[in-house]
C-alpha cells in the first residue's frame, strides 16, 4: 500500500490513531512546524495580505543520510521531538526566539531597500555601500 497523500482525507481516515486536520491562518498568524516529525501540508490561499514563509531544516553530511531521515517515521523519533519542542520553549522564554516587531521588520526592510539602490547604482556587490 502506498503512503496516504498529506490531501487525501479518506487515506488518513483509514489510518489507526491518525486525522487530517485543518488550521486556517489569519493575518499576524505563525505557523511553526517541525515537518521531520509528522506529516503536515501548508497551502497558500489568495489573499491581499503579504506572506512571508520561512523554512528551515536540517543538514546532513550526506544525501544518503537525508533521505533516509526524511522517509522515517516511528517511536524511535519521539525524543527527537521531545528535544526540539524543550529547546524552543527554551528558547522563547529566554526570548532568544521572538517574533520582530513590525519596525524591526521595516528597518531591516529599509536597509536591504537602501542596499539593492547602492549596489544598482555603483554596479558593485552591496558590500561596498555605506550603511
């Protein structure tokens, strides 16, 4: 039997102890995930607000190694999500991990604005313009 498609609502309801639930994100919503540990889908709906998607995953030393992790699924994972979810938490009450603030945003959007003119304009990388 081939493995459900993350869409396919009658596959997951075939499957012991699984289900297909829905989280719709509004505007200001974060959506953060670690795809390793289950199976998970993200789809973008129109919209006229911005968003901004950022993915990050891990690295192995080599492709055979990655593909291996990204095709298994079991007990022997749960510590690993244990340690992720502890180190966040972590993280975030020591607010090392926080959401900028809108003006933090529009700051750092400023200067990559103010850096891409630079750089347009003296035909040089953006490291050559002053800050």
């Amino acid at each position: 039997s081939r493995e459900p498609s993350v869409w396919d609502q009658d596959a997951w309801e075939g499957l012991s102890g699984s289900c297909l639930t829905e989280v719709p994100q509004t505007p200001g919503s974060v959506y953060l995930s670690s795809p390793a540990l289950f199976e998970h889908g993200v789809a973008y709906e129109p919209s006229e607000e911005a968003t901004l998607a950022l993915m990050f995953r891990l690295a192995f030393p080599s492709s055979e190694e990655s593909l291996r992790f990204n095709q298994y699924r079991g007990q022997d994972l749960l510590p690993v999500g244990e340690t992720i979810a502890s180190c966040l938490d972590s993280a975030v009450a020591r607010q090392q991990l926080r959401m900028p603030s809108v003006d933090e945003v529009q700051a750092v959007e400023a200067e990559l604005r103010a850096a891409m003119i630079c750089s347009e304009r003296s035909g040089a990388s953006t490291a050559s313009c002053e800050r």
